[in-house]
C-alpha cells in the first residue's frame, strides 16, 4: 500500500555526517534542490524535507540515523507540525536499501552514486510511492549536477571516489563502490568556478585521493600542478590518502608548489605488522616510517595526520604497544582514533579473537592521551612562527576571526578582517585544539 500523495516540499535540509566526502555529497544536493527551485531551511524542523546524509563507517553511525529519524518525526509530532518527508541518502542508504524503507518507512532512500536523482525520486515520492535509488551507474553522476555558484573560501572538491584496497573492516569498498577518478579537464573546470564563486582554498576529496589516475599517465601531483596555476587559488589541500599510493611525484610537489600545504592526512591504523597485515593494509611498520622520512625530506615543517583502530581482533597487548610506539615515532600534529566495529559483511567481523570492549576503551584512551600530547607538542611548537591565516568565519569575541594556518590549525586572530582574506600572521599562544595569533607588522624592505 502506498502513502496518500502529499505536496512537493517547497524547502529543505541537509544534515551531513561522516566523511568531508559526504559534507561536500551535501552541499551538492543542496545546490541540486536550490536549482528546482527549493529554498534551504536553517534547521530541520522547518524544512518539508529532510535529507540524512549518512555514514555507514562504524556501527553508531547507523544507528544514529535510525533514532534521528524518530526524532524528526517526534518534534513534528510535539509542535503539531506535519512530519517532514525524509529522504535517507550516504553510505547507509547504499548498504541498507530497501530496509530502511521497512524499518523506518522513510520516502526516499538514494545511494552515493546516484543522488543526481534527488529531485525526481522526491517528486516521486511527494506522489505517494517510497523511491528508491542504490544504483551504481557506470556514467559519473557529477555531469548531471549544476554549477557551483557561491562557496565558503575554504571548499570541497571531489576528485575521486571508491576504494579497491578492501581493508578487512572497512565498507567503503561495498558502499563507495571502485575506484573511480574524475577527468581531469571536469576538476580543473569545477576547482576554477569555485575560486569564480569566492573560494581561496581548495580540498581535493577522495576516499584515496591519492591514487587518483587521470588514465594518461597523470596522477594527483600533476592535477595539483594545473590548479597551481588558477589565479586567485591561494591554497590546495587534499584528503584521504593510502601510504600504498604515495608517489614520489607527489612528495615532490610538497617540496615544490607553493599552494600546496604543509599538511597530510595519511592513515595507518595500527603499528604492528601482524594486525596490519590481518587488516590487509598493504603496506608494514617499516614502510610506513620509511615514507614519513621521505616525505619529511621534502617538507620538513608537514604536519601528519592519521586514523588509528585499536581492537581489531586478536590484536595483543604487545601489538597494541607496537601502535603506541609508532605514535611516538611520528609524532602527529593531529589524529582521528576509533575502537574497531564489526561491519557486517566484512572479513574482520568473522575474525576469531574479537577484543572485549572494555579493553578497547582502555586501549583507546591511552592512544588519544598520547595523540594529545603530541598535538599540543606540534602546536607549542607553532608559538613564535609567522604564517598566513585564510580567514573563515567571526569568532565568539568582538572583532575575532577564525581561520587556518597552513598547518590545519585553527587560529584566532583580532582585527578588521573579511572571510577570505589571507592575513599574515603571528602564532603567539597556543591551546591543545587552536593557537591564537596577532596580526604581524608588514615587511619593510630594507632601504
Ligand atoms: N571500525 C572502526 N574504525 C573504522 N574505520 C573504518 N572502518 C572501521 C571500522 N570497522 C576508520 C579507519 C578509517 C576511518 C575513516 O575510519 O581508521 O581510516
Ligand atoms: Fe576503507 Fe581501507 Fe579503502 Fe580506506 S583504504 S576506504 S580504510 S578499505
């Protein structure tokens, strides 16, 4: 039986989680509905219909999108509202499909690959039937989506989707689908409408942005060579990267191109060679290290990042210290930590020696001590440094700003300034998750 028709939605919201894939997924559906016509709602619960963008990485995530739901629902409810039509798109859309539409009776259900469709299955559905679309297609749906016109100074772009690597616990491989790299000509014309629309930096997006393959030879350094070029971009960024695909081009362009920045998100999730090979990474202990001097040959001051897994099944105390030494060895400027979570339908969830939970816990909080620590390690050593902020957005204090270092640092800075602007800056003081900074005195030639 299907539900009675209702009228189109006329406003919208999307409530992003997860990645800075599916932040960037969001605001292009956003852009999608804006272009039929729709107007963005500020919150859910004035908007007619409201998109979960879901993240299917760990199992919280996709129970949150479960009781989101019956909150939307409930606070209609409460202030006797009509319940927004939901759409459920991201990862646990791709996974879960149709059992979405039994458990939670959501009107639209559209996977990463196929939300190009948003506004047809919501007009479908505003028709009275749920509509579902977990396509993966072999055209890339980013032709079908319109120009960006007005953005952040600091924007998203994605460049490549999918992963083939199948780490043992991970679902992107199931949900994101293969490897797939966008032509090279879309990115340089998409990176140059957003430095059009007032963007000053932008993130290249990729679940292995560095493996992304122009299919002519060309990999992610030379990309990053041609958007070096586009005046006005003063920043490029890019994220996630896989140790595996680490060329030398690329460690080359950290010590040659100047917008390029002194950051890089390099996952290794474990220091033990038993546990990474148990989580087919591909790579060993050793190798990694052997990067990170290599890549600290080139660009001395680069601030690592990381992701790290503690728990995976059978990893031993012993292993477990291997990861805490490897910590120590690199000494990250930041890190993501999680404590592993079965996903089903991958290898690892089957694995024998499952770690207890209360010993994952105990894990986890000494690795995040010792990613503090080291955190602010990187950051008291920022003090005393003159760098370029790009300016995001005002702070909580009158004629405070917030913006970023070329370290990924949040910084506060006073003065007249505009999102945007690149001031120069001196870091003076520095707190475990942002610095404060002055304004520095312009640089007089000497006579
Ligand atoms: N359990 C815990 N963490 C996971 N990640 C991916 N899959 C899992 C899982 N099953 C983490 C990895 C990855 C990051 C995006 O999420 O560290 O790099
Ligand atoms: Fe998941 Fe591994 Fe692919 Fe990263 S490289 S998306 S962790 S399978």
């Amino acid at each position: 039986m299907s539900a009675p028709a209702a009228a189109p939605p006329k406003t919208f919201h999307v409530k992003s989680f997860g990645c800075q894939m599916n932040a960037y997924d969001g605001e292009r559906m956003g852009e999608l509905m804006a272009a039929q016509g729709m107007t963005a709602a500020a919150a859910p619960g004035d908007a007619d219909l409201v998109v979960l963008n879901t993240c299917h990485i760990r199992e919280k995530a996709t129970e949150k999108v479960y009781s989101d739901i019956g909150r939307l629902r409930k606070d209609a409810r409460e202030h006797g509202r009509a319940a927004p039509m939901i759409a459920v798109a991201g990862c646990v859309a791709q996974a879960e499909g149709e059992e979405i539409v039994r458990r939670a009776k959501v009107d639209v259900v559209v996977g990463p690959q196929a939300y190009h469709n948003l506004p047809d299955l919501v007009a479908r559905a505003a028709r009275g039937a749920p509509a579902l679309d977990t396509d993966m297609p072999a055209a890339s749906k980013f032709g079908a989506l319109p120009a960006r016109r007005k953005v952040a100074p600091g924007a998203f772009l994605t460049v490549q989707e999918g992963c083939d690597k199948f780490c043992t616990y991970c679902v992107v491989p199931y949900t994101r689908g293969a490897e797939v790299s966008r032509p090279f000509v879309a990115i340089v014309d998409e990176a140059t409408a957003l430095v059009d629309a007032g963007a000053r930096e932008i993130t290249l997006l990729g679940q292995n942005v560095n493996a992304w393959d122009g299919g002519d030879g060309r990999g992610l350094h030379d990309l990053i060579r041609a958007l070096d070029r586009i005046p006005g971009l003063a920043r490029i960024r890019y994220t996630t990267s896989h140790p595996n695909d680490m060329a030398q081009g690329l460690i080359d362009a950290h010590r040659d191109v100047e917008s390029l920045m002194p950051f890089l998100h390099l996952p290794v999730q474990a220091g033990n060679d038993r546990v990474l090979r148990a989580m087919n990474r591909s790579h060993t202990r050793d190798s990694y290290l052997r990067l990170i001097d290599r890549i600290r040959a080139a660009r001395p001051d680069i601030a690592l990042s990381g992701d790290f897994i503690v728990g995976f099944p059978g990893e031993t105390e012993a292993a477990f210290a291997d990861t805490l030494s490897l910590v120590d060895a690199v000494g990250h400027a930041q890190a993501f930590s999680f404590k592993y979570s079965p996903r089903p339908g991958t290898p690892a969830a089957t694995m024998p020696d499952q770690v207890p939970a209360a010993v994952m816990d105990e894990r986890l909080q000494r690795l995040q001590a010792a990613l503090n620590r080291d955190q602010a390690a990187f950051n008291a050593a920022s003090v005393g440094r003159t760098c370029d902020v790009l300016i995001e957005r005002p702070g909580k204090l009158p004629g405070q700003w917030l913006g970023k270092s070329p370290w990924l640092q949040s910084v506060h800075v006073v003065g007249d300034h505009a999102p945007g602007d690149l001031v120069r800056v001196t870091l003076m003081q520095a707190g475990p998750n942002s610095l404060a900074g002055m304004v520095a005195p312009p640089v007089t030639e000497p006579a």
